[in-house]
C-alpha cells in the first residue's frame, strides 16, 4: 500500500469576515504576499477586476496579450522564489493561458492562474466566453479547482498556492464563475489550510542517505548532474549544493534549467551538458563511475540515446517528485526529498564517515584533456557579428551589474546558455521543457517587475520576438527598461541548423520572411531601437542599450548561417558528438524519426 | 576512456532516445490498482486522462464513494504494463492532488476480485430451460422474468463472466452489462 499522508484535522476559524467572492480573491492574494499580478481583463472577471480598483497593496501589470501575462508570471517567480500570479477572463482568456501553464508544468515553476468564467447556471450552454477551462487544462496544470460556492473560494485560494508552491512546483488554475465573484461568502485565512491527500516528501529516508554517501565516498570517477530543482528548492539548495562540492571536490555539470546553481567561475564547473552542452561535461557524464543526479530528470535533451547512457555508472537520483525517479533511467539509489534537505543530510552524513575519500587527480587531468578541446571555440570575424562573440561581449559588459538573462528558444538560447555565465541561481529565465519561442520578452517582463533596479536582458531571436512582441508596449506602460537583445540570422536558425543536419538542406519555410525593421518597430512601440552590423561597434552600442533608461530592442545583425555547435543529434550518445562542422551525414534513418 | 569523438552511429541500427524507450522485451503483467481519492469534481476525469494521456491501458474501471464522512471514492482498475511502466502508473497517479492511496490488489493469494454482470436472454422451449440450467450452475439469479426472457444477475470473477456470457450465446443471449472488477484485500488488514 502506498499512502500518502494521514488526515490532518484543519485549524478553527474564528467569526470569518464577510465579503465578495471578487474581495476574497483579492484578500488571500494579498494574505498569500502578493505583490505584483500580470492580468487581462473582460466580462467574466470585472468583478475582480472591480476590487482590485483603487487598492495600492497589489501591483497589476496589464499585459497585451493573456499568453505574456503567464511567461511574465513565470519570469516573476523564476527570479524570486515566490508564486508568480495571473488574471485572466473566461474562454479566450483562459485559452490564451494554455502554453504558460503548460510551460510552467514543465519546468516546474510556481504560478496561480486565476480565470473568469461564466455564471454557474450558464455553464455547459456553449454561453458566450464560455470554454472548459478546467477541462481544457487539467492536463497541463498541477492541479485546477472549479468554484462553485462561495464558501469554498477563500480555501481555495489559499490551497491553490500551497499546492502550486509546495513539493514539485507547479501551476494551478482557479476558474471562478462570475456570480460567485458576485455572491458574498466568509473569508478565512491561510492558517491551518491543508490538503490530506497531498503532502510531498520533503525529508530524505535515512538509508538513502546512507548508501548515497557510502558511493559518493567510493567514487573514483563522480559526477554532479544538476537541474533545475536545486533552483525551486531555493537558495539554501544552491548553497548547500556548493558546500556538498567543495567538501568532496566533485566535478558538476548543470541541464539548461539548473544554471546558476552552481557558480561558473568555479574551477570544477564543467558547463551544460545535453544536447549543445559542453564536450567536457558529456563526456564526463558518459565514462563517470558514479553520477548524483540533483534535481533533474533525465530529458532526452540530456541523456542523447538512453541506452548508450553512462553505461559505466552508479546512479543516485534526488528528486521531490518519485515518478522522476526510474522513469527514464534506472537508478541504483533513489532518494525522494527537497534537494536542500538531502544535501544537507549527505553533507552531515559524509563528514560522519570521516572515510577517505579516493584521489581525484587522474579523473580531473581525463577531464581537463576533454577540456582543452575547447569545444565552444568557433571562428571569429571581422566583417560580420558572430552569434557567439556577439553573446560573449554581451557578457563581458554586464557580468558585474545585477544582470538577469531571459531567452527565446532557437539557436540564440542555446548560445546564450553556452556564452554567458551564471554565478547566482535565479538569474537565468529560459524555456526549457516546453521550449516556448515567445517565452522570452514577457518573463523579461516579469523579472523587472519583481527586480526594478536590475539589468533585465531578453537574448531573443529575430523569429521568437515575433510572437510575443506587443508585450514591449507593456513594458513601456509600466516602465519596465527590459533590453530585447535579437540576434537577428534571418532564419529561424534553429530549424535551418535541423534541416541541414537531418533534411539535406533543403530549408522549407524557415527563411524569416518580410521581417520588421526593429529599430522602427521599437519607436512605434514607444522604445528604443538600436541596430548593429558590425563587430568593431559592437561594445559602444551594448552600452547604449545598458544606459538606455527605458526599454529597447536591440537588433543585432549576425552570420546567418552559423550552426550551433557543439551537438549531439538525436539518437547519438553522449560521447558522439559533432564538434567541429556539420556534414549532413551524422544521423541515420531511426535518428531521423526522433524530435 | 577516449578523447576522440567515436563515428556517429548513423546506419539506423538501433539508435534510441527516451522517445523510443522500448520495454516490448520485458514480461506484461495485469495489474489491479484501488485508487482511492478525494470525491472531488473531475478527479476520475484526472485518473482517466492520466491514462489516456501517458498512454497506459485500461482494461477495465470502475468507481464509487466508499466513504461518505471522509468524501473519499475508491477507483479500480484493471492495467497492464511492464514492470517499470507499472511502476510509473503507481508514482503518476500519486502525484495527482487528491489521489490518497493506491493499493496494488492483482488477484493472488492476498487479493480477491469480483465482478457483476446482468445478462439478458430471450427465447422459448428447450433452449429457455437450457438456460436457467446453466445459470443454476453459475448461481446466477433470475431477477426479471417474461414468457419470452430472462435477466440473469451472476458474479464472480471476470473469467467466469465471460464463460457464462459464451454460454448464453447460442441460447438468445440479448445484451449484456457488467460492473467492471471490484477488488479487495484478504484478511483483516486494511490495503
Ligand atoms: C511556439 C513555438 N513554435 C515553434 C517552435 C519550433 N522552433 C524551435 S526553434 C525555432 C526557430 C527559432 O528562430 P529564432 O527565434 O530566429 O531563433 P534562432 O534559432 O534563429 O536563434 C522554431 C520554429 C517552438 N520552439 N516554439
Ligand atoms: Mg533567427
């Protein structure tokens, strides 16, 4: 029998208070801490709307489009730890919020998305606005709640974000019809709210532990394998991630979602692996004897083909979530825990033992001879930006500020994760499970919301911003000075790079057709436009868009055809890598077949 | 261990990513799961879209509120998977808010199945007594009588359904419903 908790009585409430139903949303949202909401109004949700009117405790950013009020939600919670929250009305509203929710799911980030709908006694007559939302999105959320009484709306709330905050982070829809907004209910407080058949496992089981540290204390060839749960745990996992490091002097390598984690300047920071991660890092990752996996979870992005997968390992895998666990890979000890949590005891469990440990030095000169590979290397030019060098320089000038980076998807992010370096968690927002072009500008959004005084930086593609570019007006009508960095190829590179790799060349609509000019676009937006071509003016003009006091989309004119390299294609093992050039002729049939 | 990039597999001997994650080499085994929940809007909605959605089998579901103070509802099903794919069955729907428990009860020596069905017959003379013949076999219960039918309500296990079912064929078998498996767990423990 697996149970998940016991039935916990829930705290008395003393004489509620009485008010709306549209009072009690803004109630617990201001009971729950919030301070900044991203939201869209229309029919289903004026009554929220309405008590939300003339308050100063919340900040509401009204976004352009109900999909940048999700990313903005998510760009606020990436970089602060906290919930992030979204408003919108029913139907379109709420379908708009389909791809942030769906995103959020799968990067695992806290978001409440509360939806208007239509008054109880219409729902199910197709009545006008009216979509299933929690029907439409019960697949995609965390978990949704339907409100159909009053009396129920201030618990719900306040559940929904003890769900969407606690154990493995996730979003959490609250569809609301309209006359429970209306109808007057008691308000109760977020003390003593509990959900007994929900209560992750925060705390690891001591003989994981124990065989955790007995291999790490063994280990010849270790490896850190880190994602992004070390980030949702909060900064104490980072922390105790780097005191478990230095006490063992283990090497560590980070997915897309875990940079920042662990400090890049470090001398035993390996880089990203997967994918278009470092040679080192994968290669380390495939002849390891043993790997701690840390809040991760074995995407194909990472793993290449699973059965060519660090063959020679052990593996330990610490994650909130047990269905992570020997879902994609086969792991010798399962630890289901917070990451914080199970550092902390692996790191008092390790001192315990006093063992010593064996000498690293011949893994660390193989790792530095995969090193001085220097996989990232690529040509640099005179004439024309290089994509890499163009991020590189980017990096130089803002490294010492308070920086933020936020991406699109496409090659751009992938060179954005591989050239510029995170010393802190929290500062690196990116698309990773769902892989969302579009993602970018509003979470960009977000994270100046949540971050007034710092250098918010969306490193874009000239494809990605397209889909979600009227959120630079959002950002203008609340002052919000995001930098909209576009490495502008021309093409939806990404695609371009899969269908000379996979398609022999043959580049079916993936040309950036008719694009906008991005320095007049920002006027007409009420931004800056900068427009740069050429390396010699490269740095004078990153200076300008840092210095600029107000929002600015930075059109970077870069070789067009660059391939992002370093790559394992699809269906290749990790120590299969395309380092140097692309041929066409790396993938078979079957590799071919794959995403 | 080698610095050298090894030439890329690329003759389409085999290679494989998560999303050709194959287990076809490992045994099937039939499973059946008491999910037991919280009687909340949607939550069979949930279990059943976890399913479809993962691509898990159900063979057969069924579902009611066992205990009304507590609003908790026990869902059973029947699945098959490999070993590991039951495995993932049992962590996802655990992960799902008001999933509570879920007890592995597959009919062995700790767990006891059973299943309803009311059978439908109609037809007269010798094959109408061959069919009360054959139900008295079955212990099924006669529960609606005319000239021309009978309805039969049998239980047992789910094998023995179907064989009664096969059998009514020939007779002027009608039309047939039935509950799906219930389970429980021998003895006086709970789960
Ligand atoms: C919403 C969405 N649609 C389609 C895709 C598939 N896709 C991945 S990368 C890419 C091209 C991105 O082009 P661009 O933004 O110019 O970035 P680049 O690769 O050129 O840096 C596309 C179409 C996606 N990831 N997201
Ligand atoms: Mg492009």
């Amino acid at each position: 029998m697996t149970t998940k908790s016991k039935a916990k009585p829930a705290a008395e409430t003393a004489a509620p208070r009485m008010m709306t139903g549209a009072q009690i949303v803004v109630e617990a949202l201001r009971e729950q801490g919030v301070s900044v909401m991203f939201g869209y109004p229309g029919g289903a949700v004026l009554p929220i709307y309405d008590a939300l009117y003339g308050q100063d405790a919340i900040r509401h950013i009204l976004v352009r489009h109900e999909q940048g009020a999700g990313h903005a939600a998510e760009g606020y919670a990436r970089s602060t730890g906290k919930c992030g929250v979204a408003l919108v009305t029913s139907g379109p509203g709420a379908t708009n919020m389909v791809t942030p929710i769906t995103d959020a799911l799968m990067d695992s980030i806290p978001m409440v998305v509360i939806t208007g709908q239509v008054p109880t006694h219409l729902i199910g007559t197709d009545a006008f606005q009216e979509c299933d939302t929690t029907g439409i999105t019960r697949s995609c959320a965390k978990h949704n709640y339907l409100v159909t009484d009053v009396t129920q709306l201030a618990r719900i709330m306040h559940e929904a974000f003890y769900v969407a905050t606690s154990g493995r982070p996730g979003p959490v829809v609250v569809d609301i019809p309209k006359d429970i907004q209306f109808a007057t209910g008691p308000y109760v407080g977020k003390e003593g709210i509990t959900k007994p058949t929900y209560m992750p496992q925060r705390i690891p089981k001591t003989d994981a532990i124990k065989a955790a540290a007995d291999l790490m204390t063994k280990a010849w060839r270790p490896i850190f394998y880190t994602g992004g749960g070390v980030i949702n745990s909060g900064p104490r996992a980072s922390e105790k991630l780097r005191e478990l490091q230095e006490l063992t002097g283990f090497p560590v390598t980070s997915t897309l979602m875990g940079l920042g984690a662990f400090p890049a300047s470090h001398p035993d920071w390996l880089g990203m692996l997967g994918m278009h991660g470092s040679y080192e890092a994968n290669n380390a990752m495939h002849d390891c004897d043993l790997m701690i996996c840390v809040g991760a979870r074995f995407d194909d992005r990472v793993t290449g083909r699973i059965d060519a997968f660090s063959p020679k390992s052990k593996k330990i895998h610490i994650d909130i979530d047990a269905s992570s666990i020997n879902k994609i890979v086969r792991v010798d000890v399962p630890v289901v825990a917070d990451c914080a949590e199970a550092l902390d005891a692996l790191i008092t469990e390790i001192k315990a033992l006093k063992r010593k440990m064996p000498d690293l030095t011949p893994w660390r000169d193989q790792i530095d001879t995969w090193r001085a590979r220097r996989c990232f290397t690529y040509t640099n030019s005179a004439e024309m930006i290089k994509p890499q060098y163009a991020v590189e320089r980017l990096y130089a000038l803002t490294k010492d500020r308070k920086t933020y980076i936020t991406t699109e998807v496409g090659q751009h992010q992938m060179w954005a994760a591989q050239f510029y370096h995170f010393e802190e968690p929290n500062r690196w927002m990116t698309s990773g499970g769902l892989g969302t072009m579009g993602y970018g500008l509003p979470a960009a959004v977000g994270v100046q919301a949540a971050h007034p005084d710092a250098l918010v930086i969306d490193i874009a593609g000239e494809a990605s911003i397209q889909m979600m570019m009227q959120e630079l007006s959002t950002a203008v009508q609340h002052k919000l000075p995001v930098k909209v960095f576009i490495l502008n190829n021309e093409w939806m590179g990404m695609v371009r790079q899969w269908q000379e790799l996979l398609h022999g060349e043959r580049y079916s609509h993936s040309y950036s057709e008719s694009l906008p000019d991005f320095v007049m676009l920002a006027k007409a937006l009420g931004g800056h436009g900068i427009r740069c071509n050429k390396p010699e003016e490269l740095d004078a003009k990153i200076l300008e868009m840092i210095d600029h006091p107000g929002p600015v989309l930075f059109d970077c004119r870069v070789e067009r055809a660059e391939n992002c390299l370093p790559m394992i294609p699809s269906g290749s093992a990790h120590n299969q890598m395309i380092l140097g050039e692309i041929t066409g002729n790396e993938v078979g049939e079957a590799g071919r077949k794959l995403v | 261990m080698t610095d050298a990039p090894k030439p890329l597999g690329g003759n389409g001997s085999g290679p494989k990513s998560a999303y050709f994650l194959s287990h076809a080499d490992q045994e099937i085994e039939r499973r059946t799961l008491a999910v037991l929940v919280d009687n909340e809007p949607g939550v069979l909605a949930r279990v059943v879209g976890l399913f479809s959605g993962r691509g898990y089998n159900i063979d057969s579901l069924t579902v009611a509120e066992v205990d009304a103070s507590q609003h908790r509802s026990r869902i059973t099903i029947v699945t098959q998977g490999t070993a590991h794919i039951l495995e993932q069955i049992e962590a996802q729907l655990l992960r799902i808010v008001p999933v509570a428990e879920v007890i592995d009860i597959t009919n062995s020596k700790t767990g006891i199945e059973r299943e309803l069905a009311l059978v439908k017959v109609a037809g007269t003379g010798e094959k109408r007594v061959e069919a009360l013949r054959i139900a008295e076999i079955f212990r099924a219960h006669v529960i609606d009588t005319t000239n021309e039918s009978f309805i039969f309500e049998v239980t047992g296990a789910s094998e023995k359904l179907t064989q009664f079912v096969d059998l009514m064929r020939p007779l002027g078998l009608v039309e047939v419903s039935r509950t799906g498996v219930l389970s429980i767990k021998r003895g006086k423990e709970k789960g």
